[in-house]
C-alpha cells in the first residue's frame, strides 16, 4: 500500500514545475499536502514550509528537512525571431538538454536541436555550450513571446512524465530529486499521527537547494533545532558507466547514510555519535542501509549544520540513476525503509535526547 500511495503522490508532484527560485506552485501544492497533518504551519519569504508535529511528551525539537526545489533554467534572452535563449539554475547538462521537451512559464517548448543532416562531421563530435542552445515556443518574433507572458528570467524546467517500469519497484521521470523526499516527510507526518512520541518535529521544505543550499540555510537559523536529518536523493553508480569507481552505491540496496558529502569548503562530515545512531537505529529494526562517501555530492546538511552554534544532524538519503536528468531511477522499496528508519529514528529519541559532542 505505501509504494503504491507514494508513486501516486510523487507522480503528481514532480509533474508540478518549481526550479529554484520559483517554487510558488510546488509549494502551493505542499501546503495543501502538508496541512491536515500538521498543527502549524507557516511559509517563510523564501519559500520555505515549516510544519509542525507536536508529541505527547516534552522533548527536543528535531528538524527533518527536504527540498522542493528541481534543476531547471530561466529566460536570458528573447530574440527577434521568437527564440529563447537560456542559463542554468542548478545542474543542467548541455547533453542531457538537446531535443528535451520543456515547460517554460506554464507554456510548451523545445530545446531546439541542427539537424543532422546540416552538421558537419565535426559538430557531430560536440556537444554545444548552453549559450548556443534556444527554446522554441512556437512563436516567431519577439513580440509573440511577450504575448504569451514568458519575460526575462521566468523558469524553465523538462516535460518528463514520471512512470513505473513493469512489474518493479522501479520509478523514473524528473524531479524525484528531491520531490520523493517531499513526499517522505509528508508520510512520516502521516505516520506520526498514530504515535506517540517526544518534543516537537519540524518538517521543513526548503527551497533554493539546487544553486547553494539557500532555503535550507535561513530555514535551520530559523528553527535552531536541537538536532535535524536532511532527506535527500544522491547518485549512484550502478550502472554500467559507473561501476568501479570506488562508489558502490545502488538502487534497491536500502537508504544511503553519508559519512562524507561534498568537498572541502561545502560539504559535510556527519558527527560521529549521530552516524552511530541512525547506523544502531537501521541495524535493532533490520533495515539495510549503504555507509557511503561521496565527495562529488552534497546535501542541504552542509549548510544546516554551520548555522547557529553548530547544529548536530545527519543525512539520510536515497541512491538514484541518472542524477540531474530527465530520466531519473530509483527504488520505491529504498524510501519505504527510508521511512521505517525515520519513525523509528523519532519514536526512540527517548534514548538520545542528550546527546552531545564528548
């Protein structure tokens, strides 16, 4: 029933278009999602949802944290012949982007591709600069453009349909970074309907993630919690291309615990007693996880844990193929546990609640 449920929620979110700096309808959407669950609920000036559970008993306030934000682009330039020219906000990749379908500002588009009949043998071999790629909205003049209300700097992001390949727990489409973790949080709400437990958690959807970690940053000054986990999807290296390399890190394989995420100035080296707690936590409830560290990666904790006088905290994330694609994979059966270490992460804080660094 949960994967079933979960596919369904996460197949309707991650339709919805929110690149970073214009998660208005996503966030919309998780409001309406997040509310019968909650009891507060607020919206920052960023963007940022903060909802609140509270328990039964006195207790810490824990921050559990997600992004709503997907990769996408913006308008830089419209020219006289109705064609858009792009730049980046978050990790698009020049390959992955010729020939896409896209949503810009609610309208559809294509990134245009030379046919292959006018390449040259030597164009063939290259791909092209994100500054020689255009949009084609079907318009052909600038003015055209206009009338459609799509300006300078408003969003763009891939028409990709999430689907499930068959008879597997297998999903793939575009914004399961990080919209499946979206929709974790919202079940571990639901979940905690039925429990008791102690102090409060605030779930919170952060915004901005893909361009530097920016909504997670003012949402953890904000809430100043006692201790938080970051959900988050990650790459894997599963794959044929991929294997070998020192990172053996799958789909299907239960939730990934980064000891290390990202590089030397922005990342993270998760405290020692919290890798402890969450690694105890999945071996007493029998759930696999994968220790990783990923350098070339990182997560909204990177930016949480510095704020304040430091925040004790911890990642929990989720191996999918095809990182910053349209044609993101991952595993409904990886966030299903996800979910049963989160509850239970939660529901045996009795145990951890003073915790500290020595």
């Amino acid at each position: 029933m949960f994967k079933e449920q979960f596919y369904e929620q996460l197949k309707e979110v991650a339709a919805i278009q929110g690149s970073p700096g214009h998660e208005k309808h996503i966030v919309r959407k998780l409001v309406d999602l997040f509310e019968p669950y909650s009891d507060d609920l607020e919206i920052d000036h960023m963007g940022n949802i903060y909802a609140y559970k509270k328990g039964s008993h006195p207790g810490p306030k824990i921050m559990v944290s997600a992004h709503s934000d997907e990769i996408g682009c913006v308008v830089r330039d419209i020219d006289e012949n109705g064609f858009i020219r792009i730049e980046r906000t978050g990790g698009m990749l020049e390959a992955l982007m010729i020939g896409r379908k896209v949503n810009v500002n609610g309208h559809f588009g294509v990134i245009g591709v030379k046919a292959g009949h006018l390449q040259t043998m030597e164009e063939r071999k290259v791909v092209p600069s994100i500054y020689d790629l255009y949009v084609d909205v079907g318009a052909s003049s600038r003015d055209e453009v206009s009338k459609l209300g799509i300006t300078i700097g408003d969003p763009i992001t891939y028409i990709s349909e999430l689907e499930r390949f068959t008879n597997t727990d297998l999903i793939c489409g575009k914004a399961i970074d990080n919209r499946s973790c979206c929709i974790l949080l919202l079940e571990l709400f639901k979940a905690l309907d039925e429990k008791e437990f102690s102090g409060t958690v605030v779930g919170v959807i952060a915004v901005q993630e893909e361009v530097g970690l920016r909504g997670a940053k003012t949402a953890a000054y904000k809430v100043n919690p006692d201790f938080a986990f970051v959900l988050d999807t990650i790459p894997c290296a599963d794959t044929p291309d991929s294997m070998g390399t020192g990172y053996p890190v799958g789909i299907g394989k239960g939730p990934v615990i980064p000891a290390l995420a990202g590089g030397a100035v922005r990342g993270n080296i998760m405290s020692a007693q919290m890798k402890e707690l969450i690694v105890q936590t999945a071996d007493n409830e029998k759930i696999p996880i994968q220790l990783a560290v990923m350098s070339g990666a990182t997560t909204d904790l990177a930016a949480v844990h510095l704020e304040r006088e430091g925040i004790l905290g911890g990642a929990i994330t989720f191996a999918r193929r095809y990182s910053h694609s349209p044609v993101e994979v991952a595993n409904l059966t990886d966030f299903e546990q996800g979910l049963q270490l989160l509850k239970s992460l939660i529901l045996s804080q009795n145990d951890w609640g003073s915790m500290s660094f020595i």
